[in-house]
C-alpha cells in the first residue's frame, strides 16, 4: 500500500471519528434539512401568485428540470472526488463518501426521504437564500422567479430519484425511470460499477456533458476515495 493511500484513509477514520463524535456535525445535516425545505415554502408563497401562463410554465420546468441534473451532477462529481477530510468539511465529505460503501437507503415515506437527504445540500441553502431575497426584493420575477422555484425543489427531488435506484421499485417509478423522467435503475447503476462516470441523479440526461468535465477534471472513485474508507468500520451516513 502506498503511504498516501496509509495516510488518506487514517484521514478518512479521524474524519468520520469527529463527524461522530462532535455533535455539530450531525447537527448541520438536520439545519441544512429544515432551512432549505422551509425556504422552498417561503420562495414557493413568494413566486405562485405570479402569473406567466402555460407555455412560459412548461418551458421553464423543462429547461429547470435540465439544469437542475446538471449542476446537482456537477456537485456529486465535485463531493466523489473529494478527499480534503483534515478540513473542517472533512467529516461531511467523508460521510458522503459512505453513500458509495452502502448505497442502501433506509426504507421511508417519501416526504422524509425529501426532509432528509435535502439535508445534503448546504450549497442549497446558499442558492435559496439568495433566491429568496431577490424574488422578494422584486430582483427576479415571472419566469426567472418560478426557474429559481422549479430549480431547488427539484434538487431536493434528485435525492429522492436516487433514492429509488437503491431501494425497492414500485410500478410508477420503474415506469417513470423507464421513461427517463427518473433516474433508471440500471442506468444508474453504471455510477457505482463504473469509475468517474455518470454523476447525475435527477435524471441522467446531462451525463454526457459530466462524464466530460469529469474525464477532463478528474481521476475518479474507484482507485481513490472508494479506497479510502477500506479500513473504516464504523457506522454510515445517519439516514442510511
Ligand atoms: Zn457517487
Ligand atoms: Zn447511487
């Protein structure tokens, strides 16, 4: 074994000792949870009374529902890669590594697994706090306004489409996933078989673009971060 792979993965448990064992750590996926569902709710009282008709409507979810694929993807590829686990992040970003070692989900009704996995989205409460002040200062209005909307509740919803790929499939959401408006089991599947390769989960339909950025960018998963928590034998991710 290499002495960086020894010392990233003695990184990687003195990480997730500290995500244990400070409570704050825990304490921010619970924050970052109830901050970004309770700011959708507020961005979504401020933007509804708005009225852009039925085609600007469609046009706006659509183009969202592809932005929102591609940047949560761009996230993903970003957190995958990441292997800074002596920073003050380091014990988040170890945790989330552990989605990889136990991609199973705890079984929930669906409104919780929204709660919780919009829970790994601090970027999020930045983006909606943001959102929320311009839509309410008159900033960002009409289509622009219900894009902002569409684009963070949709993030949450990535969550819960790779959540399906990881536990058992209902009819509706196989079909859905079949018709590539969710994220195909199979599909998906490539994420965790393959190395550096299709990061998106809201959908997959910008994974070309990612698979891309991340051949260019990065070295992948499989030979790096995956290795990391090979000598870990504590708990997962909370929700898991
Ligand atoms: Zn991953
Ligand atoms: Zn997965």
């Amino acid at each position: 074994m290499s002495d960086l792979l020894a010392t990233k993965q003695r990184q990687f448990n003195e990480a997730m000792e500290r995500y244990e064992k400070i409570p704050g750590y825990k304490l921010i996926g619970r924050f970052v949870s109830f901050t970004n569902v309770s700011l959708q709710i507020f961005l979504a009282i401020l933007v509804v009374p708005q009225s852009i008709g039925l085609l600007s409507q469609v046009l706006t979810f659509g183009l969202a529902y592809v932005l929102t694929d591609f940047v949560n993807g761009l996230v993903h590829m970003y957190m995958d890669n990441n292997d800074d686990y002596d920073s003050y992040a380091g014990p988040l970003i170890a945790s989330f590594h552990l989605h990889h070692r136990t991609p199973r989900y705890k079984e929930n009704p669906l409104h919780i697994v929204y709660y919780n996995e919009s829970g790994s989205k601090l970027w999020l409460v930045f983006f909606l706090a943001v959102s929320v002040v311009a839509v309410a200062k008159g900033i960002v209005t009409g289509a622009a306004a219900y894009g902002l909307l569409y684009f963070s509740v949709l993030s949450s919803v990535a969550e819960v489409s790779h959540y399906f790929c990881h536990t058992p499939q209902n009819k509706l959401v196989k079909f859905l996933g079949n018709l590539r408006i969710l994220l195909n089991i199979r599909y998906h599947a490539q994420h965790h078989l393959k190395d550096n390769y299709s990061y998106a989960f809201l959908n997959g339909l910008s994974d070309p673009l990612i698979n891309r950025i991340a051949r260019k960018f990065y070295a992948g998963y499989k030979n790096t971060t995956d290795l990391h928590y090979a000598r870990y034998e504590g708990p997962g991710t909370e929700n898991r």
